[in-house]
C-alpha cells in the first residue's frame, strides 16, 4: 500500500473512532503539560495529538515516515522529520516522548534496541507513554487474529513482545478502551485496509470472508461498532 492510499484508509478510521479524543483526555490526566516541556512525537501519524500537544508544550518534534503524512504536519507548522524511529538520529533529549502504536511497525529483533533508543533520549525527570492494541481482547483484534488464521500466517503480537522489553524501565501500566463506528461492511474494510497494509494480495483475496466475519459486530441500526482495547505504558526517567 503507498503512502497515499494509506493516509486515505487512516483518515477514514480518525473519521470513524473515538480514539483520539479518548486519547487526548487520557494524556491530560496522567502527562503533565507545561510551557517549559520539550516534546518528541514517534510516528505521530497525521499529527493531530502532536498539533494538540504542540499548544501546551515548549517545542514539538514529530518522525514519521509516510510522506502524506509529513506534508500535512508541515502544513500545521509541526516540526517533523520524514523518517522511521530506527533510521534517525537525535542529539536532544526530550521531556516527554510520545509513542502512540509505533511499535507494531518495529521490526520484532530491533524491539530492544528501539524501546531503548526512547528511554535514552528521555530526559531525566522526563516521561514516556507508550501505546499499544492489546494481544487479545477486543473485536478489532477478533478481526486481525481471523484474518490471521485466513492467510496461514502465525502472528506475533508487538503488545507481547512489547511487555518483555519494557518490564525493566518498570512502566505504569494502564488499559482503556475506544470503538470504531462504520456504516456497513464495506467501509469496515476500507478501515481496516491501513492495518493490513502489509499483506495486500491476502486482504484483497479474503475481503468477503472477512465483511462476513463483521457481521456478528452489527448494531440494531445496521452500522459495524468494533472496538479497541488499549494498554498504556509509561515511564518516568528518574
């Protein structure tokens, strides 16, 4: 999937969820937004918690690779650095680092060294929030494990992986949950087209097993509710 088609499948899933606003009241009760505070942003996506934070804060940096995306932050005056966390270079240190489900596109023998590369540029006193989906509940992840079974394919939850390389930072570890709203099975699959991106051919081939497999989600008024459960990690660098 290019970038384009990506931004176009993403937009429509911020469209249809409250994520983001649940996001937003979470960082506000758990991350303290000063005016004196330095902010990263690790695959901020199209910017709209790094455009939310960026009022609070000192300065805000975003990385993130998908070019459709850059335009757009740049476009809200955001900082931003056109590349994957693995590939850039910092000399800064920042006071609160925001990674929001980026580590799913971590490749799984980088995982330690990444979480790592977070906590180093995290200055001292500083605090990092880690988002991820949770390895099993929720619909939204029913969904990916049948898609799974579909393909043949043995997933390896980044959540799981997640929790082993984070235990040693000792994380304050927290859940909520958000729902996505669709009008039908179609546009359910046009949401979930970002999250498949990495198997095209496989999400194109079983698009109607898995518009049946939705079904069973279907509200009294016909639209599809799935939802997300969330974990929350954060860590204090003292």
């Amino acid at each position: 999937m290019d970038d384009t088609k990506y931004k176009k499948s993403f937009d429509l899933f911020l469209k249809r969820t409250d994520e983001k606003s649940i996001i937003k009241k979470f960082i506000y009760q758990h991350i303290a937004l000063r005016k004196n505070v330095f902010f990263l942003d690790i695959g901020g996506g199209n910017g709209s918690l790094a455009l939310m934070i960026s009022k609070k804060v000192n300065s805000t940096l975003v990385i993130e690779p998908n070019r459709e995306f850059c335009k757009q932050l740049k476009r809200k005056n955001i900082r931003v650095i056109s590349a994957k966390w693995e590939n850039t270079r910092l000399s800064s240190t920042y006071d609160f680092i925001l990674a929001a489900y980026v580590v799913t596109y971590f490749p799984k023998n980088k995982m330690t060294k990444l979480i790592e590369k977070i906590y180093k540029h995290l200055q001292h006193g500083g605090v990092a929030l880690i988002l991820s989906i949770d390895a099993k509940e929720g619909s939204w992840r029913q969904i990916h494990t049948y898609f799974y079974n579909l393909i043949g394919h043995t997933h390896h939850s980044s959540d799981n992986e997640l929790k082993k390389n984070i235990r040693k930072y000792n994380p304050i570890a927290t859940t909520f949950r958000t729902h996505i709203v669709a009008k039908d099975t179609e546009e359910m699959l046009k949401v979930l087209g970002f999250d498949f991106f990495r198997y095209p051919k496989e999400f194109s081939k079983f698009s109607e097993h898995l518009k049946k497999f939705m079904k069973k989600y279907s509200r009294k008024d016909g639209k599809i509710c799935l939802e997300m459960v969330h974990n929350a990690y954060i860590i204090n660098k003292k």
